[in-house]
C-alpha cells in the first residue's frame, strides 16, 4: 500500500507545499527531510511515516506538481473548436505553465541535479514533457482522423509544437535573463508558432 495515498489532502498539500519551498532553496541534494519537516510544521516522524527518503517525497512532488498543471493546461480541450482556437488555448497555458515560479523553480532543481540523480531526472521527464506530449499526441491524432489536421507523426508534432512555444521566452527566462513575459509577448509567440504549425500540418 503506497503510505501517500493515507494523507489527508490538508497534510499532503502542508507537505508539498514545505518540499517545494525547500527543493527550491536548497535544490535536491542540500535539502534534508529535517528541514523539510520544520518547513512544511510536522514532525520528522510524521513526514517518515508517509514518504520512507527523500527521493520518495521528491518523486511524488513533481509527479503531483506536474499532474495538477496539466490538468490546467489540457482541461475542456476537446474537439469542437476550431484546430487554431485550440492550439491557443494550450500554448499560451503551457507557457504560463512552464514559467510560473513553481515551473521555473522545478526545472532548476532537475537540470541541477540531473547528473548526480538521474532517476529524478527521468521521473521529472516522465511527469511533465512526456506526458504533456502523449495528451497532445493523442489530440492531434484525433483531429488528423477526423480530417481537420493532416499529422503523420503525432508524437513529433506535439514536441514540435511545445518547442516552437517556447521561442525567445523560455531560455531568457530561465536563465534570468528577462522579466515576467507579458501576455502580448506570450500572445505573440504563440500567434507565430500555430501559423508555422498549421502551415505544415494544416487540412487545408
């Protein structure tokens, strides 16, 4: 029996809420179960009873982080809009997504980290990008059967499709190197990568 599954949702997100904070400072190798502890306000007999390592409470952090973000960026996206409607709605929420304070910092920590642990690299990988691309995989694939988008590769599309996304935003932001992008810079980018994408793999 997983002993995460028997935390109510209050401590759980008491937990996650300290994991976070501390990952973010300390990165995943500087933080201890103690601080994390003192951070989220449990024992660090309480945070043992549920999550045995550190490892098992990153893993469910980014597993938990990443499935409640892609919940926002892929809710009520469905098949009635138009191709181009739709392809909006998730660039502009998966850039908001991927630079968001939580999203920034998450990043930091794997990409630190990810020589010295590649198992929460993989884990990291597994939660967020590739299941980011399986779901958008799976939407371009049914609008090419329906005849309003021609895909052959839909895998490739969707990381095609998130990487155009993140042109000019994502590296300046990850590394610092520019503010909040505003919404028409998000707008902009997005606007810029649907007409590429519709461009190669448009019905029309």
């Amino acid at each position: 029996m997983d002993k995460a599954l028997a935390l109510s949702p209050e401590k759980r997100t008491q937990i996650m809420g300290g994991a976070a904070r501390v990952f973010a400072a300390d990165g995943y190798e500087g933080a201890s179960m103690a601080q994390i502890a003192a951070v989220a306000g449990v024992s660090k007999g309480t945070l043992y009873n549920y999550f045995d390592t550190k490892a098992a409470l990153f893993t469910a952090y980014v597993q938990e982080t990443c499935g409640h973000y892609l919940e926002t960026v892929f809710d009520r996206i469905d098949h009635e809009g138009d191709p181009a409607g739709v392809l909006r709605e998730i660039g502009q929420r998966m850039i908001r997504m991927m630079l968001s304070d939580a999203g920034l910092a998450m990043y930091r920590v794997v990409i630190a980290e990810a020589a010295d642990f590649p198992d929460l690299a993989r884990t990291f990988f597994e939660s967020g990008p590739a299941r980011s691309v399986r779901f958008m995989a799976a939407w371009l694939a049914e609008e090419t059967r329906r005849g309003r988008l021609r895909v052959p590769d839909a895998e490739f599309a969707a990381e095609q499709f998130f990487n155009l996304c993140q042109t000019r935003l994502a590296l300046r932001r990850r590394l610092q190197m520019m503010p909040e992008p505003t919404e028409a810079e998000i707008n902009r980018v997005v606007d810029a990568s649907i007409a590429m994408f519709l461009g190669s793999y448009g019905a029309t």
